[in-house]
C-alpha cells in the first residue's frame, strides 16, 4: 500500500462520514490545501504523524505485516473498498 492508495481511504471514509476536507483539517490540525492535495494525488509525500492523525480522526489507523505474506482480511476489504471507488 502506497500514499495514493492511503488517499482513496482517506477520501471515501472522509465522504461516508459527512467530513468536508476543511473540517477534516481543523480536526487533524493540517491546512486544508493538504487534504486536498492528499485526496488528489498530488502530495509526493507525508509524514507519518500526519497521516496518522488524519487517520485517527477517521477511525482508521496504518498497520505493519511481513512483506510478501498473504493478505489479511482487512487487506483483501480494503483492496475491494479501492476497487469500487
């Protein structure tokens, strides 16, 4: 999982809970023009205390596996939330 497939969770779960990407930021403490740029794809890159924050404030939180394991099942509903998008 990279940052653009982070920023299409972030986006959806943003959507299904009412957020706007303004209030998102206020309560991640970001600008708002980096969630913009996130959900957009065009941040290169971003710290992992924002993301984590960002993520928090959604209920969502990044996880570490054994690279080249099976996928977990939060895995494989994760991969079917991006395919739907």
């Amino acid at each position: 999982m990279n940052l653009q497939d982070i920023s299409e969770i972030i986006r959806t779960e943003r959507k299904r809970r009412g957020l706007t990407t303004q209030t998102l930021a206020q309560l991640a403490n970001v600008d708002r023009t980096l969630i913009s740029k996130l959900e957009n794809k065009k941040l290169p890159e971003l710290g992992y205390a924002k993301v984590s924050r960002i993520l928090a404030i959604l209920g969502l939180e990044l996880s570490v596996r054994p690279a080249g394991g099976l996928p977990t099942l939060d895995d494989l509903q994760r991969k079917n939330l991006l395919n739907h998008l």
